[in-house]
C-alpha cells in the first residue's frame, strides 16, 4: 500500500512526528513524507499517531493500493519519491 503522510502541529511537536514517521516512510520534505506499507504496517503507524495526538496536532494519511493512483511530478533540485530506497 501506499501511503503520504502529512502533518501540521506545533512547531515544538514536529520532532515526535519526524521521529514516528522516520521508522517507516521516507521524509520528502519538512513535514511530509511517502512510502510503500503493508496494510498492518499503516495501522501499527496510525495507532502510534494516535497515541502521539495532542490537541493542536494535525496528521492527513493518505493511502492507495493501487499505485497508479498516485501521480506526481516534481520540480527543482529533489529525488523522485521512493528513489532513496533503491
């Protein structure tokens, strides 16, 4: 499956996020990140996001089991999403 995970909170926050996010999925930019999941991986991910959720926090996943569902074009100096893995 796969996943993007983005993230809004609390500037002192973004480390908690950066860290739980880190284990599983690559970290394209500030407070987004992209990876490929098995479908226990996302829910063990979603429930350590919501044991890390605070008032003030906002976490989006996405998620797609088909990857064809996700087009993307990138522009500037920047990986193509998923290449770090490879």
């Amino acid at each position: 499956m796969h996943v993007i995970v983005v993230y809004d909170v609390p500037a002192e926050r973004t480390s908690v996020y950066r860290k739980l996010l880190r284990r599983r999925l690559e970290h394209l930019q500030y407070s987004v990140f992209y990876g490929e999941l098995t479908e226990g991986q996302v829910t063990a991910m979603k429930n350590d996001i919501q044991k890390k959720l605070e008032p003030d926090d906002s976490i989006v996943v996405f998620e797609s089991s088909n990857p064809a569902a996700f087009e993307f074009s990138t522009f500037g100096d920047v990986d193509e999403p998923g290449s770090r893995f490879t």
